[in-house]
C-alpha cells in the first residue's frame, strides 16, 4: 500500500495541465509540486526528497527527453514518469530504455494517471526494500 505521503512534481509548460494533475493527486493525498520548465524542475529537485517526477515530453527549451537522463543521474533514487500528447511508440520506447518508469499519454484519463503513479511509487518502495537485510 502506498503511503501517499510521496512527493511527486509535475513538470509541464501548460499551467492548466499542472494544475489538473495537481489537484487530483493531492485530493489523493500526495504532495505535489509544479515547474513549468526543464531548469525549474532542476531547481525543485534539489535539497527535496521527492520519489517520482512526471515529466512532460515536448517543452520548450530543454523538452523531457533531454531531461530525463538528467533527472535519472543526478536523483537515481526518482522515479520518472513521461507524459505526453505525442502517439510516436518509438518515443515511448527511448524514454523507458533511458530509465522512464511508465508513460502516459495526454488528454489524460485521471483515474489512470492515478492508477499508474500508485503503481509506480509500489514498485520503487518494493525495490528498495528488497534492499533491505534480511534480519532472522
């Protein structure tokens, strides 16, 4: 079971887009926090603990793609998560073969956006405990 105290951040150049996924997941019980940009995600993430990042793909400037490997180096312990309107499969692909836990795509289904930050954030807290020594 998730704790739902996790701290996501929505990393998108829509305001509304931001806001939408904000609220509904803090109606959830999680902490969000909002960029609007490559940069000011960067300077969120640091000093904060902060277990997934979804992140949009097509931004100006720094687009996702380009931030991703960024976000899975400097915070190897964040979990990312794309999101975007493009259907290009071979996007999708490249951004799990550069560490993406899952993607979604926009217009957004929000009890699916749901469904899969729950499913995200159960499997990065499994994968640390399994970490964990085995103490009989």
């Amino acid at each position: 079971m998730v704790s739902k105290r996790e701290r996501i951040l929505i990393v998108d150049d829509e305001a509304m887009v931001r806001r939408l996924l904000r609220q509904k997941l803090s109606r959830e019980g999680y902490q969000c926090e909002e960029a609007d940009s490559a940069e000011q995600a960067l300077d969120r993430l640091r000093g904060n603990s902060t277990e997934l990042v979804i992140l949009d793909i097509k931004m100006p400037g720094k687009s996702g793609i380009e931030l991703l490997p960024e976000i899975r180096a400097g915070y190897p312990d964040t979990a990312v998560m794309m999101a975007t309107a493009l259907t290009d499969a071979n996007i999708a692909i490249q951004c799990m073969k550069q560490g993406a836990y899952d993607y979604i795509s926009k217009p957004f289904n929000l009890g699916e956006v749901v469904l899969s930050v729950n499913g995200v954030l159960i499997s990065i807290r499994q994968r640390s405990y399994s970490f964990l020594p085995n103490i009989s």
